[in-house]
C-alpha cells in the first residue's frame, strides 16, 4: 500500500498480494480463567456454627407512661418466650420508656453504677440467669457523666452482661408537615463499637421507625442488610400506640440471609418465634459466594477525622 500525492489530493494505491490464510480455531469459555479465581483474594466467610436450629424471639412491647409497668410487662414476655423455647430474646429500642425528650431523663439509669440502681438491667440480668436464655435488652436511656445514651445491654444464660453499645448514630429527621424529631437534641452519640471477630451470623437491632419511614425503609433495609452479609436479620419495633409524642411503626420482623421473612406481626403488641437454621448460611453463601468477590485490592476504609482534615485539606480529595 503506498500514498502519492496529485496536487492537492492524495491517492491511496492498494497492492494485494497472495498470501496463505491459517484456520482459526474458534475461542471457548473453557479457555479463560480469571487472576483472581486462581488465586482467591478474599478470605472466606466464617462458617456457621454447629447445633442445627436456634430459636428466637422478638418482643414488641406496648410502652407505656409507667416505668414499673414496662419492666413488668417485658419480664412476662420474656419468661413467656422462654417457656416455648426461645434460647434468645430480643427487645425493642426504648422499652422501658416513652420515645420523647421530656422522658429520657426521667426514666434514664446509671448502668455503670451497677444493677442496684438500674432497675431495668436488674430484671433482664435476673430473667436471663433464671430462665437460662440470652437476652438483647433493646435499648434504655443510660445517664453518665452529665449526659444521655440511648444504651442497648446484652446479658448471657447466666445473667452476667456481656455486652452495653451506646447508640453512635442518632437519629435527627425533619419532614415539614409530617414528623420532625432529633435525638441529638437530648442525647449524646456513643463513641465506640462493640466488636468481637469472631464472625456474626445475626444482627439483632432494636429500632422505632416512624409511620413516615416506617412504610418506606423498614422492610427494605432489613431486607438489603441480609443480603448484602449474607445472615439473619432481627428488628424489633415498640407497639404503636397513636396517641404517643413517637408513634412507632411496629412490624418487628426476622429475615432470612436470602432475604426471605422469616416471621413478622403487624403493629400492635406481639412475640414472634422463629427457628434460626445456621445450615441455611452455609447454604447460601455457597450459592452466592459474596466474600470470594471483594476487591481489598481496589477499596478500604479510610478513617478522616475532621481535625485531620483541617490540618491537611489536601487529603480530602485523597480519600477513598
């Protein structure tokens, strides 16, 4: 091939010449195999743990005005729930309490000072050791230090807690014409998580969504949480009482690691059981092997604290 110029124009001459051609066999799937499924490059998920089926249950409690009630009420729906069998109850965000900021300093407890002056602690710690179940207390209003908590505490078979999680992302929402309420106006975020690496295979969480978020996100982010990890799932709403300052959505609901409900109730007071199938976890993350695909390579958490930030604007556009 070879261009000549005429002029102004250009002519393009093309010489073919004979030449041998060579079969080419075609291409199979067979015949590619992706770097990293030679070499995988995500740990594998922690497998379930032995003993079949796990039954739980999920209290939605009525709260009312009267503190001694609510313990009342929440010991009897647990000793009811452990006399059918539940090895792990769980209990609503607030149960001891109405959702309202006039009321988390009146019925909040010094839980560091100890189960003699935490009342509702001391029934949970009490039922848990008698009825040998575990127990997610929900969440009370905790006061330390001059500040306000919103407190989940987490009791074992014997009684003894095992666990206290201040609430580090409170919840402040502002509809015009529709609910305005902010948790931050009263109580004061937590400043540390409540980790153990050993593999979860449940998320328990005690929640009140409202009957404008209620509708839209309750169900689809309990859904979206049990598929993205690949576990169960457990919410537990309060009762909805109309007349109160927070009227709580209900719907407690368990899910399964494929997204499917478990069990649910509708909004009024109610204990839902369902039976935990560790197998089931295995189950599906061999069907959808999620952990296998993560890219550590490509992402990863970068903690910026704002002082940093400040110190060095440059690393705001340097984070990932």
């Amino acid at each position: 091939m070879s261009v000549r110029r005429i002029g102004n124009l250009r002519r393009l001459t093309c010489c073919l010449r004979p030449c041998s051609f060579h079969q080419v066999q075609p291409a199979m799937a067979s015949d590619f195999q992706s770097q990293w499924a030679r070499r995988p490059h995500s740990e594998p998920p922690p497998k379930a743990p032995n003993g079949g089926k796990y039954k739980i249950a999920v209290c939605q409690l009525c709260v009312t005005s009267d503190k001694e009630t609510n313990i009342a009420n929440a010991r009897d729906r647990i000793e009811a729930a452990a006399d059918k069998g539940a090895q792990l109850i769980v209990l609503p965000e607030m149960w001891n309490c109405p959702i309202s900021h006039e009321s988390f300093p009146i019925y909040a407890e010094e839980i560091d000072a100890g189960l003699e002056v935490s009342p509702s602690l001391a029934m949970l710690a009490d039922v848990a050791r008698k009825k040998k179940v575990t127990i997610v207390g929900g969440s009370i209003p905790e006061r330390s230090g001059g500040n306000l908590y919103n407190t989940c505490c987490v009791f074992d078979r014997n009684g003894d807690l095992k666990a206290k999680f201040r609430k580090v992302h409170l919840f402040d929402i502002d509809i015009p014409r529709k609910i305005t309420f902010r948790e931050s106006d009263t109580l004061t975020p937590g400043e540390g998580l409540c980790v153990v690496d050993l593999g979860a295979h449940i998320i328990c969480y005690p929640g009140a969504f409202n009957m404008v978020t209620g509708p839209l996100h309750w169900e689809l982010l309990q859904k979206a949480r049990a598929v993205d990890n690949q576990i169960f799932v457990v919410t537990c709403s309060q009762a909805r009482i109309p007349s109160a300052d927070y009227t709580a959505w209900g719907h407690s609901t368990v899910v399964g690691p494929f997204g499917e409900i478990l069990a649910t109730t509708e909004h009024e007071e109610a204990t839902i059981f369902a039976d935990i199938d560790y197998s089931e976890l295995d189950t599906r993350r061999q069907n959808m092997p999620l952990e296998f695909q993560r890219r550590g390579n490509l992402y990863h958490l970068t903690d910026v604290t704002r002082k940093e930030l400040a110190a060095n604007p440059m690393k705001q556009g340097s984070t990932s």
